[in-house]
C-alpha cells in the first residue's frame, strides 16, 4: 500500500539527522557553541516522528500497517529499475524506535560526556549522520536502499571509533573496522546481485512477500540458489554483526569514545545483521541448511563472546564481548526461524535498553575515574556513584535474566525456542544457549563486583564522584527500559504486532512462565553469580592481573582471532602481494623494459654505422652490388 497521512512524512526520519549532520560539517567554527544542542534536537525531532507514525500505525488492521513511501527514481536501466522506496511496516518502525529513542539518549548524555572535547560540534555531527545512516538501512524498501545505509553506518562508524585520530590505536581500530566490515559487505553485494539474477527484481514486496505467508518470487526459489543467497546474507550479516569468524573488529572499536561504543554496541551497528536475517526470513526458509548454518553461527558467538568478557579486565572490553554474546543469541534465534523471529527482535530491542545503560555507566565511570578503563583500579564505587552503581546494577541484572527483568524473558524464549527446535540440533543450540546463560551471569557479576564493590583500589589523586544529570538522567531511563521492556514485549502484544512481517507458527511465541530449560538457566545464573562473589567480591581483588589459566589467556588474547586472522589471511596475503610484486616487476615489466633496453642496444649499434663520410657510403653500395650480382650469377649456374 502507499503511504498515507503521517507516514507519507517518513522521509523526515531520514532527513532530520542528516540535515543536522549538513548543517554541523558545512558550518564550520561558527556553529561550535550550539552544535551539540542541534545535533541532539535532530535525533529527538526524528523520535516523534517516528513515534507519532507508530501511534498511527496501531489504528490501522493488521494487513494494513504497511506502507510504502516511493520519494524517486533511483536507477532505471533497461529492465534495471529501483526506486527510493521508504518501507514503514511493524518491523521497520520498531527499529526506527529503538534507533532514535536509545540514539537519543546517547545524544544528551554525550553533551554532558564530550563538554570538555574541543571538536564535540564534529563528534554529533558523526552521530546524526549515523542515525541517518541506520534509518534508512532499516526503511529501505528493497535491497539496494538497504545497502545505501549499510555503508552509510559503514563510513559513521570508522569516523566515530576513529574519532580521536591523534591515537594511533584509535586510528587502526578504526581502519580494522571499516577493512572487516568490506569482507562482510563482499558477500551483502553478490547475494543482491544473486537475488537480481533470479528475480530479476531486488523489491522486498516482490521477492519476500507482503505478509505472513510469505507469497513472495522467494517462495518459488529452488534449494540449491536459497542456500547460496543465505549464507551469502550470513556473510553479510557476520560482518555488521560481529559474528564469527568477523568478529575482530568489535573489541578494538572500544577505542572510539564511550557514547560511540554504547550507539554502536547497543542499539544501531551491531543489530544490523539481525535485522537482515529476520527481513530476508522467507528466503532462509527454503534452506534447512542456511538456517542451521544460522544457528550454528548463533550458538558459537554467544560462547565465544561470554568467554571472551570473563577474562576482561578493561570494563568497556567486557561489555564488548558481552555484546558479542548477546547478538549471538539473536542470530541464533533468527536462525530459528518464525518460532524465534519474535524473540530475536523482542531481545534486540531489550539489549537495546540495557547495554546502552551499561555502556553508559561505564562511562560515567571513567568520568569519575579520570578515564581509567581498568576494573582493578575501581572498588567501593557504590558509595560515591550512587545513580551510576544502581542504573549499572538494574542493566546487569536485566542482563543476567534475572527474574521479572528485560533479560528473563526474552533470553529464556530463545533458549526454549532453541531447545523446541527438537532433535540433535535442537539439543546442542539449547544447551548451547544454557551454558552461555550462565557464563553470562558470571562474567557481567565479575564487573559488577569488581567495580561497585569490596575495597577501593584507586589511586590517591583519583576522585571519584557522579556524574552531572545531562549524563545520570539519561542512565535512570534507560534502566526503567532494561527493567520493563522485555516484559511488555513479550507479554504485551508485540507478537501480535510483528506476526504480519515475520510471521509464527501457532503458539511458538507465547512465552512460558515455568519450564525446565528456564528452571536451569536460574540455577546456572545463581551459580555463575556465586562463583564471580567468591572470586572477585569476598576476596580482595589485586591491583595488577595475575597469570591466569590457559583459558583466561585466551579470553585476554580475544580467544586469538588475531592471530588466526594474521596466519589465515593477513600473511598469506603478504605473501601474495610481494609475489605479484616480484611477477610484475621480473615478470610484466622485466619484459618490457628487457624488450625496451634489446631495441636501444641494436639501435646504438646500427648507428654506428652512420659515419657520415660519403666515401664509406660508396663503399657499401659497391659491396652491396657485388652481392647483388655474385647472387645473380649463382642462380644462372645453377
């Protein structure tokens, strides 16, 4: 259907953040006093938008919610034709939310958190073109507009994490990033080239479909070209994700400012990859084997990130890691299919709430820590950061799944999703998501004991002290999010308002208050919680880490995907690169500068024969009709 009434305004979405993005880049010095406050009114202005279209949306029939807004020809090439088309549906319009609500909040905290930065007018002006670029990655009404702003968060993202460029490590996370992500982006280009080839149409109404069923060109798709096309969108999806084997950048991106991690970690980059599996779902379903590879993705991330965040002793390179996990668990859940799209997204959205909150109060930590990032340097931080210590404590309670928060049930009706998949797969992804549960309330209670309790550990000339409310009243509303949000998604109707995008078998969403997979996952969370007491809040924590087993080493060494990376492919590569180097100029150019030096010997010595004296010209003519005649004479004879 077309847009109609408000979401005809859709476009403003859009063009909010990025004309403040315009205004802070092309207005120079003269905009430095009021910059922040544009930047910041753009992505609010951008939030009521969006929530005055979800307001309208939910008086329309369910098959009636969604619209599409055609602004303009994008390219019409032969039988090539795409068209800027806004896509706004349930699915859409919860990102938008989550995207300018937490974005938002990120907004003001970061007017307080950079007040002190002298290029603070450029930093938001990174911000809004991020937003921007997030928002028309999720509205985009086909393929090709869902690329245009992956790369735009592409670009927004190696400016932010490389923000403070006068850091060399800030520049070479910065360049890791946006090097990884073009791996990723690789498989996004040929599997949209793949879909073009088949369809011969890149539209999302086209080839997935307008609705639950799914009656899209994707449906006609043979298993063979499904399975290319999805795990080529898994290439994708790992890339923007950080799921494995593309995950290397996600820690390094810590070296951008904190606001930077808490919009990238939470609520925009990382969610990107989820939101295209859940969008290219009929697609997935015509491949057993894309979704399982899916999972399997899924179920190797979340573990791998929970293990990396124990051995973490830089607070923000924890929540990393947790970040890792997390979205694990949502690519798991996406790989599920319509028994877990809805709680893919309900997490997704949940996640959005408490990781910002977390990443946050970690940076309102190091506010009050004169930016020391070191968890062994903190302790006691509850008697003198009593906003951050109880805003930390309800994101990280809501993130351990603790009972009646965000986290418990949104986390559990994926690991009960996983688990009704049935079979060997079924058993191994559930357990999977169980051990990571618990490795989860271990690691997150690590920081938060490490910081907020036992004895302090800082320095004499350390003062730490809270925070100023331009940066805590951001930190209390999003832990009213990490408290409620899970809840009334899940309870409150948002399976009944998404169903019409990713559709769901009947019942596979309804969540389940009392089930032995949830009985486990509350007594492995009780038991990682008293393992990290014992280790880091009972005991005296030290000042400097110890050696640690083998697995701590590894978890500190990013389980050595760098060092895989480096043997796999950044050698190899040299190798390559100084073979075609030692080719090209042996090869290629010792031929034709070998050709070039025979022609210029030959002709210095031809011209040698140039003498310029007459009688030596004579000479050779005479001896040349000798020759000419004694030939003659040999042909008579004979």
């Amino acid at each position: 259907m077309k847009a109609e009434g408000i979401q005809a305004a859709s476009w403003l979405l859009v063009a909010l953040p990025l004309a403040g993005a315009a205004i802070l880049l092309l207005g120079g010095r003269r905009t430095d006093r009021w910059g922040h406050l544009l930047g910041a009114a753009m992505s609010l202005a951008s939030f009521a938008v969006g929530a005055a279209m979800f307001a309208q949306m939910l008086g329309y029939d369910a098959e009636a919610r969604r619209r599409t807004l055609h602004l303009w020809d994008f390219i019409d090439v032969g039988t090539f034709k795409v068209g800027m088309d806004l896509l706004v549906d349930p699915l859409s319009i919860t990102f938008v939310l989550l995207i300018t609500g937490v974005g938002s909040l990120i907004h003001i905290y970061s007017i307080g958190y950079m007040a002190e930065d002298p290029d603070r007018r450029r930093f938001f002006a990174y911000l809004n073109l991020f937003l921007a670029s997030m928002l028309v990655l999720v509205l985009g009404g086909n393929f090709l507009i869902l690329f245009l702003g992956w790369e735009g968060v592409g670009l927004a993202s190696y400016l932010l994490i490389g923000f403070w460029q006068h850091k060399p490590t800030a520049a070479t996370a910065a360049k890791k990033a946006f090097v990884v992500n073009r791996v990723g982006d690789m498989g996004l280009i040929i599997a949209i080239a793949l879909i073009f080839a088949s369809f011969g149409s890149i539209d999302f109404g086209s080839v997935l479909g307008t609705g639950a069923e799914h009656v899209g060109l994707a449906s006609k798709l043979g298993t063979g070209t499904a399975t290319a096309i999805g795990l080529l969108l898994l290439v994708g999806a790992c890339g923007k994700s950080a799921q494995l084997p593309l995950q290397s950048w996600l820690l390094d991106a810590m070296e951008g400012p904190t606001p930077v991690s808490a919009l990238i970690h939470a609520a925009t980059m990382v969610t990107a990859g989820v939101y295209l599996i859940v969008r290219a779902g009929p697609i997935f379903e015509m491949s057993e084997t894309a979704q399982l590879v899916v999972t399997i993705v899924g179920a190797a991330t979340l573990l791998a990130g929970a293990i990396i965040g124990c051995g973490k002793d830089d607070i923000k390179k924890a929540l990393a890691g947790s970040t890792m996990s997390q979205i694990g668990y949502m690519v798991l859940a996406a790989g599920l299919g319509p028994a877990g799209y809805v709680f893919a997204i309900a997490h997704l959205v949940a996640h959005g709430f408490f990781k910002a909150g977390l990443f946050l109060g970690a940076g309102s930590v190091m506010h009050g820590m004169k930016d020391d990032v070191n968890m062994r340097h903190y302790g006691a931080l509850r008697t003198v950061m009593v906003i951050t210590y109880a805003t930390f404590g309800l994101g990280y309670l809501a993130i351990i799944g603790f009972p009646g928060l965000s986290g418990w049930f949104t986390k559990d009706g994926i690991i009960e999703a996983a688990y009704a998949k049935g079979g060997t797969s079924g058993m191994i992804l559930g357990s999977c998501a169980l051990v990571g549960a618990g490795i989860t309330a271990y690691y997150m209670s690590r920081v938060m004991f490490m910081t907020f309790f036992g004895e302090k550990r800082w320095e004499d000339d350390v003062h730490p002290h809270e925070s100023p409310a331009v940066m805590t009243w951001p930190l209390m509303l999003l832990a009213v999010g990490s408290v409620f949000a899970g809840g009334f998604l899940v309870l409150g109707g948002f399976p009944e308002f998404i169903e019409p995008v990713v559709g769901a078998p009947e019942h596979a969403h309804e969540f389940k208050w009392l089930t032995a997979p949830g009985a486990a996952t509350f007594v492995l969370m009780i038991v990682g919680a008293g393992i990290a007491w014992m280790q880091y809040g009972a005991r005296k924590v030290p000042r400097e880490a110890p050696k640690g087993s083998f697995v701590t080493v590894a978890a500190r060494k990013d389980l050595y995907g760098d060092a895989l990376n480096e043997s796999l492919l950044m050698r190899p590569g040299q190798w390559l690169t100084r073979l075609a180097v030692w080719f090209d100029g042996r090869g290629v150019d010792g031929a034709v500068n070998g050709t070039a030096a025979g022609v210029g010997g030959s002709s210095g010595r031809l011209r040698r024969v140039q003498t310029g004296f007459a009688r030596s010209y004579a000479l050779s003519m005479l001896g040349g009709a000798a020759l000419v005649v004694a030939a003659l004479l040999v042909v008579n004879v004979s």
